[in-house]
C-alpha cells in the first residue's frame, strides 16, 4: 500500500475540512485512506524548528510522495529529499521562495497548488478601502516568519499610495504579541486593519478575530475560515478546493507521472464572505454594493 506523508507547520486543530477535502481529491483519482493507500500525518503545532526533523521522518519512512501544507513545510521537505515528489498546497509564490524553477515548468521533485498570494494583499486593502472609505491610516498585521513579508508590504504601500491611504505596518511573530500589535493598532488611530497571510494567523484565527471585535476594528482577512468563526469579511480562493486539486495531483504522481511535468496550478475560485451577524453586533455598516456583489453572507 502505497504510504503518502502529509506535513505542515500549524496544529491540525481547526484544520479538518481541508485534510478532508485532500482524501476527496485522492478519491477522485481512485486512493482510498485505508484502502489502496495510507497517509501518514506529521503536524509541527506551530514550531518551525521541528520541520526538519519531521520531514526526514517522512523521507526515513519512504513514503511515496509528500503533500506539504505550509510554505515552510514544503522547504524542509525539499530540504529533505531531492527525489522524494513534494507536492504543496501553500499561499506563497513558489517561484520567490526558492520551491519550483518556475510555475510551467517546475523541474525537480516540487510541484503543487498556490491558493494565496502576496499580490492578493492589494485587492483586500480595496476592500477595507470601500469598507471605511473615510479612513487616513490602514493597519496591516504581518507575520514576520513567513515567507514574504517584505513583498507584501511593498506591494500594499504601492496601493495604499494609489488610493491615498497611509499604511501602518505592525508585526506579530507569537501569541504574545497579539495583545501588543492590536494596541499599537488602536493608539495609532488606524480605522481599519488587513490580517496578512500566514499559516500561523489561521490557527490563531479564534483570536485574532476575538481581538478585532474587542478593539471594534473593521478587519478583512484572506481566507473563509476567519469569517466562519465570526471576522468581518474575508475573500480569496477557497482553500478547499485547493486541498482536492492537491489530491487529485498527488493521485497522478502515484500513478506514474513526474512532479516535473506538473505545471504549478493557480487558485482561480475567488469567493468573498460577510458575516453580518458580526457587522451588526459591532455596528459596522456594510456598503450595499459591497453586499450585493458578496458570494456568502453569514447571518
């Protein structure tokens, strides 16, 4: 029976669905978990360091491909085996981060599913835009240990600049620093806030969105699952979908096909989600046409 090792950087708390949606996309492509196949799960709770190690766990045990779900896990894994096929699922540019030589031709063992990009910041900084229109000063959260803070914040000061909006840039690289990023946030009369990607913000999503409603700052996140347990708005690609493509990709690979041959796939299904319930229990209005052109609305 063929042995597949699923490795990320975060706890697998909260993170179910998409493990969910990868068995889908193996059944897809004829692997059953417990069936004609098995998958082996190697979860780093949210301690970078310990990627390594698990990752040559997964190449000691000779699985027959890796499905890597964090940037920094696909790095540790492709740190770990040059003939090992690594497939990712990642919000990343695979290309910047040294993963694939390029997306149509990844070479090598790495292919994969980018979800999110950092270029995605610009269209979330126009939504908080239309979200409170009047506002000087936006504030962003950024992770300082993914993998490119510094393109995403050059990219939203461009678009801060091209709608007349300063950006305030605050760090938040543990739990310990919420409190601190938030506050700093408030004191510097910021109207509105952007939580950047990073696969450490969503384990911590409960939180985050926590601190937003505590503070009463309108806050725009990057994927459904903050909106799910009560953040404002929330749009990008579903990750769900992104997960299956990933299954349904490592199928082919078990099947016989090279990593190399498999062009990067991009997210192409954009969803945009407001929980109203949320909007209306802080007072924060929704602008109709924001509203109107919304995919889902949590009530």
């Amino acid at each position: 029976m063929p042995l597949i090792g699923f490795l990320t950087s975060t706890p697998s708390a909260g993170l179910e669905h998409r493990v969910d949606a990868l068995r889908q996309g193996l059944n897809d492509a004829g692997l059953v978990d417990g069936k004609n196949v098995a998958i082996e799960y190697r979860w780093a709770d949210n301690q970078p360091d310990r990627l390594p190690g698990l990752a040559a766990d997964l190449v000691r045990r000779q699985v027959a491909a890796i499905v890597a779900g964090s940037p920094s896990a696909a790095q540790a894994a492709k740190a770990a085996t040059a003939t090992t096929p690594i497939i990712f699922v990642i919000g990343s540019d695979p290309v910047r981060i040294g993963l694939v030589a390029s997306l149509n031709r990844p070479g090598g063992n790495v292919t994969g599913v980018v979800f999110i990009i950092a270029d995605l910041a610009a269209k979330l900084l126009g939504l908080l835009h239309e979200l409170v229109p009047k506002a000087t000063i936006s504030a962003v959260l950024r992770d300082p240990n993914s993998p490119e803070p510094e393109v995403e914040s050059r990219d939203l000061e461009e678009a801060g600049r091209a709608i007349g909006r300063k950006i305030l840039m605050v760090s938040a690289g543990n739990e310990r620093e919420f409190h601190a990023a938030f506050a700093t946030v408030v004191q510097a009369g910021a109207s509105g806030l952007l939580i950047g990607a990073s696969p450490y913000f969503l384990s911590q999503r409960r939180q985050l969105v926590a601190l937003a409603g505590r503070h009463a700052l309108p806050t725009v996140y990057n994927v459904r699952e903050y909106a799910e347990v009560g953040g404002l708005i929330s749009y990008g690609p579903r990750a769900t979908d992104a997960y299956r493509r990933v299954g349904a990709y490592t199928g082919r690979i078990l099947k016989g096909e090279k990593p190399s041959d498999l062009p990067v796939e991009l997210a192409t299904k954009f969803e945009l989600v407001i929980n109203l319930g949320t909007a209306k229990a802080f007072g924060f209005d929704i602008p109709p046409l924001l509203l109107a052109r919304a995919d889902e609305v949590i009530e």
